[in-house]
C-alpha cells in the first residue's frame, strides 16, 4: 500500500518535515501506519522532546562522573528546569533518577573491571578485536584474550610486516605474557575495554574467524585492491573516505586534514549510513514496508561491522536503526529528538565511550547540524542556494567547539570555507566508492576507469585541504577571524529578522 502524504497549509519545518499541526500530524501518521500494517492509534510520543533532552544530558554527566549520587542531583536539577514541560511530570522525575543511577552504577562498575582477571604467561588463540593500527614506528593490536582485551605492540621490522597482513576479527594463535596497565595509559584506553597489555614472544596460524568476519574482511580487501590503482596516497585517502580505514594515510597527510578541519571526512559517520542507505534505496523501495524495515536493519549492521564498529559510526548506524524503526510506527523522525535517544541508548548499554573523543565529536556535529544549521540557513537565505550549506557547517563547527577546544586546543576558521568546498566532493566519493571500490578489486581489468572519478574526487578533497592548511592563520589571528564571522552572522540574521517583521507587519495591515 502506498504511503498518502497529507500537506496541509504549513509545509515548512526545520528538518524537511511538513507542519506540525495536529489535523495534518494524524492524517500522515494515520497513512504510514496504514502502509506499514501498524495500527492508527497512541501517535503521541510518552515523553517531551525535553524530557528526552534532560534524559541524554542526565546519562552523561552519571556515565562520565561514575557516581550515582551526582546522577541523582544531575537528574533533580534537569527536572526543575525543563523536566516539568511533560504532562506527567513525577513520571519524568522517576525516569531521570532511574536512569542517572543506573548510568552512575553501571560506569563505575565498568571502570573497575578494567583490571585482568590473570597476568603472566599465555599460550593460545587469541581474536583481532581490530585491524592493526601502525603508529610512527611501531603497531598497535587490540586483541581478546580469554574475553579480555589487551593491547600489544609490535616494535621491529620483521613482526610489523607480519602484523600488518592480519584483519580484525582473525584468530592468531600466540605466545607471550600479560600485564597491567599504568593509571594513565588506562584512562585513555577504557573507552575501548583495555585492562591490559600483552607482550609477544612469538605468533604462528592464523584462522579467518567467523562468516560474518571473513565477509566484512573480504570487502575490505577488495576495496584496498580497488584503491592501489589509485596514484600516490590517493589509496589511503579514499580508503578514509568510503570505510574510515586510515591506517595507512602518511603523517603530512593527517596533519592537513587536521589544520583544515577536515579530518571528519575520514572518520566514517553519518553521511555514510546515509550514502549506503541511498544506494540500496531501488532495491528497497521495491520491498514490503516490514521486509524493507528488517533489510534496512541488516545492512545498516552490515555497514557498522565493516567498520570496525567505530563509536561515531555506531552512533550514526544507531540512529538510522532509530528512524527507520519511528518510520515504520509512523512517529515523527526529529533528528534531535533521535539523536539524544541514541546518546542515551548507547551510554546505557556502554558507559565507557562516554570517554572517547571521537563519540563526542560525532554527536556535537550531528547536534549541530540538526539544530543550529536548518536555523542559520533559514536566517541566511539573503545567501541564496548557499544559505542551507553556510547554515549546516556553521551548526556543525558550534557543535563541535567544546571538545575540539577541550582536547585540541583550536579550531581552524579556514574550515568553514574547507568544508563548503570538500563536503559535497567527500559525499560522491563515499557514495560512487563503495560499488566502485568492489567492482575495481573484483574485476582488476577495469578498475582504472572505473576508480578514475574516484581518483578526481580523492585529489580534489586533499587540495581544498593543503590549501586550507596553508592560509589558516593560526594562534590569536584565528579567533580574531572567528569573532569578525560571528558578527557578520549575527549581523545578517538581525538584518533578516527586521525585514521579516516589517513583510508580518505589512500583511497585517492588508
């Protein structure tokens, strides 16, 4: 059955989504339910918007401070000030404390098991939890051993080069001893379940794992075939681009990314969910509403898994579970609203990636960019088709402003122009890629024509970020920059608001 969209008069909203009426609201609600086999009633959500809010902030603060008892104040506090916007507002309050306390439990629980049950010598099989990671002259492997995770490092030539051939999820069979981590070296690794490190004295067979291991693993290679036609590090940099792999971008490489703020571009995210979504979309359009559902599901796990289950790409791939789940009950699929039901999921399940870096960035850029960016881009249409663009990497770069700040000490104001320039560029390259990238390793004879738009994409992507590197400012003249836009900025939208007033004013008076 096909899914009748009732428009009603107000057909703007801040996500695309036609007005929010109640008239409008029901009958569309009303539809999808019908084309999905779900029933019309109980469209309203149980909790506020808000209330969902106070439930993320609430979690994070009892994942991140590991005490219940600042949970339970946390979740006090963010019920006085917007718990009380729900229709049931005791029902909030018990939900937040329930959820601060359980987070506070939970975090620190798992922050003392950070410790291995046994050390000393080890003798046996052992699982890749990840593909090595090479870092200036040595290797890092996480491993699992006896359901722990350890991590070792391979120093030498000769144990480099046979590390590098292994892939996460393999099984190597080792010899070598098993020791505690110092504090420090602890805390920055639990966001990962580290409790230890494992000193190698010799490896030997190595077993290709489990189906789903060996059919992420041969994606995987066939994508690295695809991207060695490519010249130069153009490999590694489309390899970053299409699955996160930049195991092997060279340091002049990640330090531009970097000065250019671009270095998300090879973190996977979001925008490749969405990419990987957008080419099974003819095949999935011709599915049964459930049966699309359920592949929807598949594939998006499929994608995670290839990616080595990154913390950005399991927010993302959580997400996307989210609003395809809301498609099919006919709720409404609010980005911020599914957003913070995915931070707190997530954190529940697993408090320590509240300590990863790369988590946050994530989830302050997808924040940003669902909330501030539809914002600025209404306010800066005088900008013309570059309103929406300026508006989403504005409300990107606010989101993210903390943490860069926080963990690394700036924030480049060339990436505004940077991410204008390379955004659209990185999304055909994520979209084309991937296929391509499999044609390419599969059918070696055509894999130069097939990769050539690559290979354009991948060059364009690396100038906008070495010119980027080059005319960023840097120390106080970039804040300088930044303050100067800021007004601009404001200085547009209150340009835009008056002349919005004026046009209200001049209706009503007609």
């Amino acid at each position: 059955m096909r899914v009748r969209y009732h428009f009603g008069p107000a057909m703007s909203g801040p996500y695309g989504v036609a007005g929010r009426g109640p008239g409008w609201s029901w009958r569309l609600t009303v539809s999808i339910r019908r084309a999905y086999g779900g029933v019309p009633e109980a469209v309203r959500h149980p909790l506020s918007d808000r209330s969902v809010v106070a439930a993320a902030v609430v979690v994070s603060v009892g994942c991140w401070r590991t005490d219940w008892r600042f949970a339970a104040v946390a979740a006090v506090l963010a019920w006085m000030l917007i718990g009380r916007s729900d229709a049931m507002p005791s029902r909030v309050l018990v939900l937040l404390l329930v959820f601060g306390v359980v987070a506070g439990l939970r975090s620190d629980a798992a922050l003392a098991g950070l410790v291995p049950r046994q050390t000393g010598g080890f003798e046996g099989w052992v699982r890749l939890v990840d593909d090595p990671q090479p870092f200036g002259s040595s290797t890092r492997v996480l491993l699992e051993v006896d359901g722990e995770r350890f991590e070792m490092w391979a120093r030498g030539r000769a144990i480099r080069i046979r590390v590098d051939g292994w892939r996460g999820g393999q099984f190597v069979k080792v010899h070598g001893d098993r020791r505690p981590l110092d504090e420090q070296r602890q805390g920055r690794v639990a966001w990962q379940h580290v409790v230890g490190e494992f000193r190698l004295e010799w490896a030997s067979d190595v077993w290709a794992g489990g189906p789903v291991d060996r059919a992420s693993n041969r994606v995987r290679v066939a994508i690295e075939r695809g991207a060695a036609v490519l010249p130069g590090d153009d490999g590694s940099l489309f390899r970053g681009l299409v699955v996160g792999d930049d195991r092997h971008q060279p340091p002049e490489m990640i330090r531009r990314f970097r000065a250019s703020g671009l270095s998300h571009l090879t973190a996977v995210s979001g925008q490749n969910v969405s990419f990987v979504l957008a080419a099974a979309g003819p095949l999935l359009r011709v599915l049964r509403p459930w049966s699309r559902w359920v592949i929807t599901l598949g594939l998006i796990a499929w994608f995670v898994s290839l990616t080595r289950f990154e913390p950005s790409i399991v927010r993302a791939g959580t997400m996307a579970a989210l609003s395809a789940t809301a498609f099919v009950l006919g709720r409404e699929r609010a980005p911020g609203r599914i957003l913070c039901l995915a931070v707190t999921g997530l954190l529940l399940i697993d408090p320590l990636i509240v300590r990863s870096v790369g988590f946050w960035l994530s989830v302050g850029a997808t924040a940003g960019v669902a909330t501030a960016g539809p914002w600025l881009g209404h306010r800066l249409r005088r900008l013309g088709p570059l309103a929406m663009p300026v508006g989403v990497t504005l409300g990107a770069q606010l989101g993210v402003v903390i943490p860069a700040l926080l963990v690394f000490g700036r924030l480049p104001l060339v990436s505004v122009p940077a991410n204008l320039l390379a955004v659209p560029v990185a999304g055909f390259v994520m979209l084309y890629g991937l296929p391509a990238g499999l044609l390419a390793g599969w059918v070696p004879p055509i894999a130069s024509f097939v990769m050539f738009p690559c290979r354009l994409g991948v060059r364009w992507v690396d100038t906008v970020a070495l010119i980027g590197e080059r005319i960023e400012p840097g120390g106080a003249a970039t804040w300088v920059g930044w303050c100067v836009l800021t007004l601009v900025v404001l200085k547009l939208v209150v340009r835009l608001r008056d002349v919005d007033d004026s046009e209200a004013g001049t209706v009503a008076q007609r």
